[in-house]
C-alpha cells in the first residue's frame, strides 16, 4: 500500500473519527449531529486536486475535483471523504486549497514566466 494513500485516506479518516468522537455532545450516539462548539476539522488540500487551470485561470469552490496524478487523486479523495462526513453527520469541517509558493523558498521544479 502506498504511504500516501495510507496518510490522505486512512489518516483522515482517522482523524475525522477521532474528532467526531471527542467533539459530539451526545456520546457513542454515531447520528448526533451536535457538537461542540468553536470546534471546526480543517483539511489542507491543494491546488492539483482541481487538475489543470483551464480558459479562467483560476479555481473556485464549485470547480470539479479533476486530479492528473496519483497523489493528487488521493488527496481529492481525502477531500471527498471530509466533505462526506460533513454531510452524514454534520461535523464542522473547512477545506483549505494551497498552491506552491512563489518567492525565494519555492521549489526548483515550479517555475513561473
């Protein structure tokens, strides 16, 4: 099993499981959907689960998770799984989108013109 998929998926996972067990207010009940509150589960994704910048050259919220690499389709996958516990079971989540960094610690195979 790859190390990637076993951190953005089993380790998600885990961790949503974890939250949604400490943050619920009603205990073991697995359909509460009271939790908390101030608590939030934020997953940081980045920009290669959106695929290619196509004609706009931006991304948005409602953009189609189209990933073009394995590790990319994983971390969409982890994304998905987040978004689906938010909806099964009401556990406050954001999704945050990074991209590289741009300036004197960026990476030598990111290259901007």
């Amino acid at each position: 099993i790859p190390h990637f998929l076993i951190r953005n998926i089993i380790g998600t996972q885990t961790l949503l499981d974890a939250a949604k067990r400490h943050w619920n207010l009603e205990g073991d009940n697995k359909y509460s959907r009271k939790y908390r509150s101030g608590v939030r589960f934020i997953q940081i994704s980045m920009d290669e689960v959106y695929g290619a910048l196509g004609k706009t050259r931006m991304f948005t919220e409602t953009t189609p998770l189209t990933p073009n690499s394995p590790y990319s389709a994983f971390k969409a996958s982890a994304d998905l799984l987040v978004r689906a516990y938010y909806q099964t079971y009401g556990i406050p989540v954001n999704i945050t989108c990074c991209s590289n960094n741009y300036g004197p610690y960026q990476l030598g195979v990111r290259t901007f013109s």
